[in-house]
C-alpha cells in the first residue's frame, strides 16, 4: 500500500515552511531581531531636488455623489503607471494637523517632475475644489527634516511600522468609518507623525508571485486529502475445444535485378555557445536575476549522386487449402466480492490553500488596480505615543478577509540605537527599509521590508484620506452645477452678453466666464443671499456692466446707504436721500403726474400703494379716497374729464389732503367712536407726512423726473426711521416711475432701456396671506398684488426691476415667479433656499448646497438655461465715494435767505437804517426761490414781488395793510418754534431778544443790523400770535416793550 502514495513527507514539510512565513507572512513579526541591512547606494543617492516631490493639502472637497475611495484608486493608478512610489505623511502638533501627498522616483535615473504633474493634474481632475499647495525643495527638506528632529532631547525619535492587509469593515455598509480623521480625531492633543509609503510592484513580479503562489499551492493539493480503497473476488470457469486444419502452398519465384549507384557528400559545421545566468530572490516577493545567451554556427555542404536499373521478375503459384474446426465451451463462474473505503483530509493543508487562494484573487484585481508594497510608520518622542497612534491606526484598517496574513507592529527605539538610526536614514529618504532576513528556508532572499503586498483597492483604504473636517485641515462636500451657459435654442449669436463672473466648480473658480443675456434683463432679475453673502457686490458689477452698455439705473435703496459710496462720486450719477446734511434732498409729490395719465387711475393706484403701506380696514380706503378726489376738485381738477382749470395744473399735497381728511370724517356717518379710530388711524398718518424733512420731501417742488428715471441715479432712504414711511417712498417712487414710462414710450416691447434696483424689496413687496374674512377684504394682499403685477408688465417699456432681498420668504411670491434671472447667494434658512431653490430647477442637494456657498458665490439661472451654474461673481473695484458739498450749499442756502429776507423787511426799516442792496442778483433768487419746498401759491407772490423790485424798486407787500401777509412769507424761511422753544427759558425781554438774535444768526445774515433784526422778530411773533391765541398776549406786551426802548 505505501509503494502506491508516491507523495513525499519531506514535500509537505517543505511547503508548509515557505507557506508559513511568505504567505501568513510570520517574519514580519520578528523584523525587530533581525539586522537592518546597510542603506544600497542607489537608495542612498536619492535627493529632494531629483527624486522626490510633495503636495501640502490645506482643502479636501468631496462630490457627494460620487464614491470617493474609487477616484483614489483611479489617482494612485495614475502615479503606478509612472512607476513611482506614492507617500502621504501626516505631521500632528496636537492642536492641528499638516497633511502632504507627493512621489518618489524608483529609479534614481528618472525624473520625477512627470510623476509630480500626474498626481496633481489627476487629484485636481478627481478632487476638484482641492487645494494642493506645492511645496518648495526647501520646505520638502524642512518637513522631513522635521518628522524625525526631536524638540525634546538628542536621541532619534521611535519609529513603528505597521504591517498588513487593509479591507471594509462591512461593504454593505453606506457609511465610512475608515477615513484618517478617525485617527487623527483618536490622538487629539498628542504630537506624532505618520509617514505612509507604497512603491508600485511591476506585471512582469506580479506575474512571477502569481506563478509562485500557483506552484506553492499544487504542492500542496496531493497533501489536502487520502483516499484508501479495499476489495477481494472469488470466481470458477471450465472450457473444452477441438481443432483441425490442412494447408497445401506451392510458389515459384523467378527475380532478376541490376543496380549501379554513384554518390558524393562533404559537409562541414561549427557551433558556439555561451551562456551566462544568475537568479536571486523567491518569486512570491520579490524576483532580482539576469541571464545572458550567445550562440555561434557555420555549416558547409556539397552533394553529388548518380543511379541506373535494370530488372526482370515471373511468379508462379498454386494453394490448396482444407479446415475442420469443432469447439465446446462451457463456463461456470462462482464468486463473492467486498470492498473498502476510507477517506482523509489534512485540515490544515485545507486552510492554507483557502489562504492561497485569497491571495491569488487579490493578485488577480491587481491586474486591474496595480500591485503595491505597502507599510505605514510611526513616528513620536516616545514609544507609547508611537504604539498608541499605530495600534489606532491597524485597528482602523483592518477589516474583513484582513486576516490572510498576520497584521504586525514592529517598533524601533533607542534601546538599539543603530538599528533605529539606519530605519531612520531610510525613512529620510522616503524608502522601506530593508532587513536581512535569517530564516533557515532553503530559499536564497537575502532581505525583506516591512511593507505587504496589496492591491489598488486595498491602497485606497490604507491610504484614506480624511472624509470630515479636523483641526488644520478642511473637509468639505461639494455638489455639482452646471459647467457652461447652455440655452434650450442653443443660438446666442449676435446676442449681446454682459459677463458676471467665472463658472465655479467644486469649491474652485475656473476660466468658463458666465454671461447674461442682456435683453432678458428686462424679464427682471432676482437676487437673495443673507447678509455678508456678496448681494451688494453682485448688483455693483452688474450695473458697472449694465453701464457700459449705456444702460442707466435708478436704485432706491432703504437700507445701509451703502451705494452712493460705491457710485456717488461718478459724474453720471445723481445722488439724493432723506437727510440734507448728507445728500440733496429728495423732493417728489405723491399726487403729481405726467401728461397722458387720467386722474382717476393716478388716485387708484395711490390708495392702492396706501393700502400696501399701511393697515387698512372697514371703509378706511373709501374715505382715503375721497378726501384725495375732494383735495384734486379744490385744486381746480375735473376728475371725470381730468383736465385743470389752470393753465399751469395745480397739483394738491399732504398739507391739502390734512385739511379736507377731517371735514371728510366728520360731515360721514358713521359713530362717534368710529369718528375717532378713524382720524387716529388716518390723520394722524397722513398729518406725520406733512411735517419734518418727510413733509420738506413730499412738496409740490419736486426734484426733475428726468433726473430720477432716464439718468443714473441713487436715492437713499436709509434714514427714515418708519418701516411704512420707507414702503409708501418706495411705492410712491414705483408709481411715478410706471407712468413716466407710461407717458414717454411709445412702442411695446421695447429693448431694455433702465434699471431700477429695489434694495430690501419686502418693505414694499411683503407676503400676506390672501384669505379674505367675511367682515373685511385682504386689502393689503391686493394691493401688493398690483404693484408686483405693476412691476412685471413694464418689461413691455424696456424697463427691467433687479429686486434684491435677503429673505425671500418675507417676499410676495409673484417677485419669484415673475423674475426671468435668479441669483441666489449664501440662504442659511431652509425654508428660503426651498422658496427660490423649486422656482431655479434645483435639486435637494443642490438647494442644501446654497446654506454653505461661498461669499461672492452664487447660483445663477436664467428660464432659458438647461441647468443652473454656480458663479464667483467678479469683485468690483472700482468704487468712486461720493462727496457732499454740505457746507457749501448751506451757506449758499443762508446767503439766499438771508437776502430774500432783506428784500422783504426793507420796506419796514427807516431810510438811514437801511442795507445797501444794489448789488443783489435778483434773478438768481428768483431761480433759488423756484427750488424751495413753498407751497406754490406763497412761492409765486414771492416772485411777483421780486419783479416788482427789479422793475421799481419797490414791493406791494411794503404796504402797511399787508403786514400780515409780509409777516407770514419772513417766517417761511426761519424754524419759528425752534427759536421760540430755545428762547422760552428767558427772565426778561432783553435776555429773550437775545437769545432768539443768537438763533437767528444760524439761519439768516443780517448783517448785525438791529433795525432789521427787530423788524424781523416782530415777523416771527406776528405769525406765531395768528396761529395761537395765548401767544398773542405775549406779542403786544413785547411790542410795548420794544418802543419804550426805542424811546429810550
């Protein structure tokens, strides 16, 4: 039985000896007593400059998306098939982390600047986004110099390696939980370094490894199992035959034959043969051999041959045969059989081949994904910091099917200071180090690593990067957008653009501009983003664009005041607000409007801005209305024919409209009580128009609609305190601007022509709820409703809105849905980023992506786009400030009135007391009094006066019965309760002269003469007694005062 097992023992022993060390890899675990082999000369002439190059990353971005850990596969292939070796070290401080990739060149003969190119052209292409720094060759040998330089003694630091085979946890799983920041986050506060090597295995080994794990394994085979068989049989048989045969042959055979043959043949050879071979190493690691063959031959041949015949042949012959055969054959068979069978199998030959077998089909996905001789090192001022941060970090790695071989740690310390010195002259130069390996094995390898053979796959855990943000190093998840402006109709040609910025991708800006069709501008633009998100710059470039395309805006801006000091200072630009002191006053009367407007419509749509502006209910608007109609009927104004009686139409103002609300309220129906709601909720609003620099802005002097609507031009309402003021100024300023266009555009559809900017559209364009109760209409509701309407159907005047927000969901939702532009920045708000993410294509991820954008990012998507793109939009850096001449005009405006002033008192003061006025410019006051917030009819007997004087050097209001009247238009120009509210604390008549003479002189220049200054006075306290009775008491006894000092 033992000659028929041809299997040797010694076979099996053999092959479970290589099978123990180089497939389980059991020498790893004994590195550390093994002598570190001396640093070769071509490992020792690598240098920075030549051979090696490193990336700090200071920014990982990540596309949702996609599967990270296949994009690094795909990078570290890149770098593999430049047949050089990837390394990623990982410098922690304690209270942050450096993170470097780079490449070292395998063969000290290649450069390494297209390895370098490769990987960084490769991780920008997977990673876009990402922020790879290069570093210098100076700051590459700061940085190794740094990872092994000890800041707390003179000895080396310990190294530890970590050895193995890296896989999942779970690959079903959907979540990763093996990215380095997991380690880095595990040694938080601890200073250590961590320097990860794989050098690429070429096809040609990993062809030899294959083949020797093939023959390891059918060594094995014959081992795995035994099977023994056993049978035995029994069997009888008889037979019986007789046979008879005569056979008779004669033959006669006569032959005759010549042959004459002649032949010649040399031949000559010579062969060489050298052959010279060497073969060194065990093809399951490594293969190092050469074998060199030459051979040598010459041959010679020469042949000569000559060949005659001649032959005769007879045959005869004769054959008689007979045959008698008689057979029997009988047979008998008895038996019986048994048999045996017994089968074993070798358990651990089983497992071994099992193990054999996984390598074979990780080495088969390296044809695929490459092959590397992988290993990580640890390094830290102390052993413990070493092993804790390299147990971390295997626990980390290993993963299912880890265990086809042993996972080792190995450290070096200072215990045998010469092995650790000369692991650290490798490591410097970014290598395995190699060891001598002294394992009695037969096999002639004369030195191993530490490193473990692994696939791309398994690379790309081993060399994880960071999947969340840690301290130094920011991890980011970007979504993607569109990369170009593409159009359902794909034909912009001859289309004017105007560029905003540059397609950003990923957390980075390239070189696609993005441009805006500047006609569908008209179609209106949206622009939301949260404060500090880069709206402001957005709308500044844009009308710098805009601009150049001589198209003008007008920006009304109810917050910060922040664009007269970006365009203010542009000759092109007019700038007025709300506070004289900064700006040129904005001056606009509600109830004017353009020839070609009817009445009727100019009043609807001015109760319908009220209703927007202010909480209106019950029959508030009715009566609203028709103090407004009465206010127009007193001015002079046939509503039904909308025609003046004027030849000049008289508009009215707030000041009318203050006068006629109340006779409206009282001569109604309605309660008592009702009566009083109604005065408190409507005069009281109306009245609060009418006094303050709101009452010198809505006066019948109004500022030039030209100025306001075809010319560039800022108006800043930053300054008014009242939410519903700033919302009436901005609708009455929409309503003035809507039938401008109205009256001054003669086509439809026209080319865009003008922008207007609505800074903080909400103040006007709030959503309300549209549900109506039954006791009372959503008036509010509708009204915003018009105005919205109002603004999307001046598209058809070439007027185009860019209403700018930075909450939309405070907004109606007409302004979304009727704006052709969106341009959406940083909406940390989830409910805001849905409102305007739907009405822009974008998807869920997408909409989260907008709450982490960048400031000057922004998403931008016209209704004629295919897809939305993200923007860096363009910085705009050309801010011109703009510059108020306050102090001239003040004094310009003193100078004025203290001449009109003058004029108007000469006639009251004795000839010897009298200003010489000769030199007075009395058309100049004129075109100074023409600009003045008067009421029209005061400002035109003003005017006549003026020429009365130019023409005979007398006034009509000089004579003594118009005193009264002369009284009134002298104290238009001065503050008269402010003077006699700074002067009410006096003692005495002299001190209360005095200190209104001090006040006097912050308004007016008399020119210190007391003639003018009493006269004038007088003027004041005349008009005060008119409008108050108890002050009148006060006027006489001054009166009586003032003539016994002059008879004094």
């Amino acid at each position: 039985m033992n000659t028929l097992d041809v299997r040797k023992e010694n076979d099996l022993i053999q092959s479970f000896q290589l099978a123990s060390e180089f497939v389980e890899k059991n020498y790893l675990s004994e590195l550390t007593t093994h002598e570190v082999v001396p640093i070769p000369p071509h490992i020792e002439s690598l240098t920075v400059r030549q051979h090696i190059r490193l990336f700090k990353i200071t920014k990982i971005v990540y596309d949702q998306n996609e599967d990270i850990s296949e994009k690094l596969i795909n990078i570290f292939n890149t770098v593999g098939n430049l047949n050089s070796s990837l390394i990623l070290i990982l410098d922690s401080k304690g209270t942050d982390v450096d993170l470097y990739i780079g490449v070292r060149s395998i063969d000290p003969q290649r450069s390494i600047n297209e390895a370098k190119e490769g990987l960084q052209k490769s991780f920008n292409g997977h990673f876009p986004g990402t922020e790879l720094r290069n570093l210098r060759n100076s700051e590459i040998e700061k940085v190794v110099e740094n990872l092994f330089q000890s800041r707390l003694s003179e000895l080396n630091k310990v190294i530890t390696a970590v050895s193995g085979i890296p896989a999942l946890k779970d690959v079903d799983k959907k979540s990763y939980i093996q990215g380095l920041e997991k380690l880095i986050d595990s040694m938080k506060g601890e200073t250590f370094s961590a320097i990860f090597i794989a050098e690429p295995v070429q096809p040609k080994t990993v062809a030899e490894i294959y083949q020797g794990y093939e023959t390891l394994y059918s060594q094995l085979v014959p081992f795995q199992q035994t099977e023994l068989s056993f049978s035995e049989n029994d069997s009888k048989a008889v037979a019986e035959g007789i046979s008879n045969s005569v056979t008779n042959t004669i033959n006669e055979s006569l032959a005759k034959t010549q042959s004459h043959t002649k032949g010649s043949t040399e031949g000559s050879s010579r062969n060489e043969s050298v052959s010279k071979g060497g073969n060194t190493g065990f093809s399951l690691f490594f293969s190092v051999g050469t074998n060199r063959t030459s051979t040598k031959g010459v041959t010679i041949s020469s042949t000569l041959s000559t060949s005659d015949t001649e032959g005769t042949t007879t045959t005869t012959g004769t054959s008689k045969s007979d045959a008698t055969t008689t057979s029997k054959t009988e047979t008998i068979t008895e038996g019986t059989s048994r048999s045996l069978q017994i089968k074993f199998e070798n358990k651990s030959v089983t497992n071994l081949l099992e193990k054999i077998d996984e390598q074979l089909k990780r080495l088969k996905s390296s044809e695929d994904y490459g092959l590397w001789n992988c290993a990580c090192y640890f390094v830290a001022e102390d052993a413990q910091t070493a092993k804790v941060a390299a147990s971390t970090y295997q626990s980390i790695m290993r993963g299912d099917n880890s265990s086809v071989e042993h996972s080792v740690i190995n450290t070096w310390d200072n215990d045998n200071q010469q092995k650790l010195e000369m692991i650290t002259k490798y490591l410097t130069k970014l290598h395995h180090p190699l060891i001598r390996l002294q394992v009695n094995n037969g096999l002639n390898v004369p030195y191993v690593s530490p490193g473990t053979l692994i696939n791309g796959r398994e690379l790309a855990i081993s060399f994880a990067l960071p999947r969340k943000s840690v301290s130094g190093l920011p991890v980011l998840e970007a979504v993607e957008f569109g990369r170009n402006v593409w159009t359902y109709d794909n034909n912009d040609d001859g289309k004017t653009k105007i560029k905003l910025g540059k397609i950003f991708h990923m957390g980075r800006s390239e070189e696609t501009e993005v441009t805006l069709d500047l006609q569908s501008l008209s179609m209106h633009t949206f622009i939301t983003g949260s404060t500090g998100s880069g709206k402001s710059n957005t709308v500044y470039t844009l009308l710098d664009r805009l601009e150049k395309e001589n198209i003008h805006f007008l920006v009304i801006e109810p917050a910060k005041g922040e664009y007269k000091q970006v365009f203010g200072g542009r000759k092109d630009v007019y700038v007025f607000g709300t506070n004289p002191t900064l700006s040129t006053l904005l001056k606009i009367n509600p109830f004017r409007f353009p020839n070609g407007i009817h009445v009727l419509e100019h009043i609807d749509r001015l109760i319908e801005i009220f209703n927007a502006c202010w909480p209106m209910y019950a029959a508030m608007p009715a009566i609203l209305k028709e103090a407004i109609e009465q206010s127009y009927e007193k001015c002079g104004w046939d509503l039904e024919e909308s025609i003046n009686i004027y030849e000049e139409p008289v508009f009215p103002t707030f000041k009318d409209l203050l006068n006629t609300l109340p006779e409206i309220i009282h001569s109604s129906a309605y309660s008592q009580d009702t009566k009083s709601d109604y005065t408190g909720a409507l005069v009281t609003r109306v009245h609060s128009l009418t006094n303050g620099l709101i009452g010198r802005m809505f006066s019948d002097d109004e500022t030039d609609n030209m100025k306001l609507f075809d010319r560039n031009c800022l108006i800043d309402l930053s300054r008014i305190g009242s939410t519903e003021t700033k919302a009436l100024m901005m609708g009455i300023l929409l309503m003035r601007l809507q039938e401008h266009r109205m009256s001054f555009t003669s086509t439809m559809n026209h080319e865009l022509q003008h922008v207007t900017v609505l800074e903080e559209a909400h103040h006007l364009l709030r959503r309300t709820n549209f549900d109506q109760a039954q006791e009372s209409a959503n008036l509010q509701g509708k009204a915003v409703e018009m105005l919205a309407n109002a603004i999307a159907e001046m598209r058809t005047y070439g007027e185009g809105f860019i209403i700018v927000d930075q909450a939309p969901g405070l907004l109606d939702r007409s302004v979304i849905r009727n704006t052709n532009t969106k341009i959406i920045l940083r909406l940390p708000d989830r409910y805001d980023r849905e409102d305007v993410g739907q009405a822009t294509t974008l998807n869920e991820q997408q909409m989260n992506e907008v709450a982490k954008l960048k400031t000057g990012v922004a998403v931008i998507y016209q209704n004629n786009w295919l897809e939305p793109v993200l923007c860096e939009i363009d910085e705009f850096k050309s801010a011109k400030p703009y510059i108020y001449m306050n102090d001239a005009n003040n004094d310009n405006d003193k100078q004025m009135r203290s001449n009109i002033i003058q004029l108007l008192l000469e006639g009251r003061v004795a000839t010897e007391q009298k200003l010489d006025l000769s030199h007075l410019d009395i058309h100049s006051l004129i075109k100074w009094l023409e600009q003045q917030e008067i009421h029209l009819k005061e400002k035109q007997i003003l005017i006549d006066n003026l020429y009365q004087y130019i023409e005979k050097g007398a006034m009509s209001l000089w004579e003594t019965n118009r005193f009264e009247e002369l009284a009134h238009l002298a104290a238009l120009f001065v503050p008269v309760e402010k003077l006699l509210r700074f002067a009410r604390s006096s003692k005495d008549f002299n001190e209360w002269n005095e200190r209104v003479s001090l006040a006097l002189k912050r308004y007016v220049d008399l020119q210190e003469n007391d003639a003018y200054e009493k006269v004038f006075i007088q003027c004041i306290l005349r008009e005060r007694s008119k409008e108050n009775d108890e002050f009148k008491d006060f006027y006489f006894k001054w009166i009586e005062h003032y003539r016994r000092e002059s008879a004094v």
